[in-house]
C-alpha cells in the first residue's frame, strides 16, 4: 500500500475528505518524527511503539574490493508490533 492508498483508506473509514485524510496523516508521522528526533518513544497500545536504537561503530567490507572499512555509530528508528496487531495477523 502506497501513500495515497493509506490516505484512500482513511479517508473511507473515518469519514473525512482525502485531503484531511492526507493532513491527518501527515501530521501524524510528523509528530512521530519529532519525538524521536527529542530522543522518545510513541506507543499505541495494541498496535506498537515506535522508537530510536542506538547502532554501535561497527566493521564490514566493500563489497566491490573486500577492504575492510568502518562503519560509523548511527541511531535508527524501529518500530516494535504489539500484540493486537501480531494477533490480528495471525489470524
């Protein structure tokens, strides 16, 4: 499902116009983003949190010259299913 599918499908199920569909959700991920640019968490209970992890400095390998080369400490976003939604997939 792409943007404008999501934005189709809130729209139908909430009643709304595709264009405050389309704001809802945009100021939904941007919320999302914001709060794990302050380094916090945002949890929906039942459908899953969302969070920032913490990538330590690491070595690998280019792939083009089997050299090895370091990887830079990162942070990455992730995003953990909670149970309601594991549930409703599974059938």
């Amino acid at each position: 499902m792409h943007k404008s599918e999501l934005i189709n499908a809130i729209a139908g199920h909430a009643d709304l116009t595709k264009t405050d569909a389309g704001r809802a959700l945009d100021a939904l991920q941007k919320a999302i983003e914001n709060t794990l640019i302050a380094g916090d968490s945002v949890t929906l209970v039942g459908f899953g949190t969302f969070g920032v992890k913490d990538r330590s400095e690491r070595t690998g390998r280019n792939p083009q010259t089997g050299k090895e080369i370091t990887i830079a400490a990162a942070k990455v976003p992730f995003f953990k299913p909670g149970k309601s939604l594991k549930d409703s997939i599974n059938g």
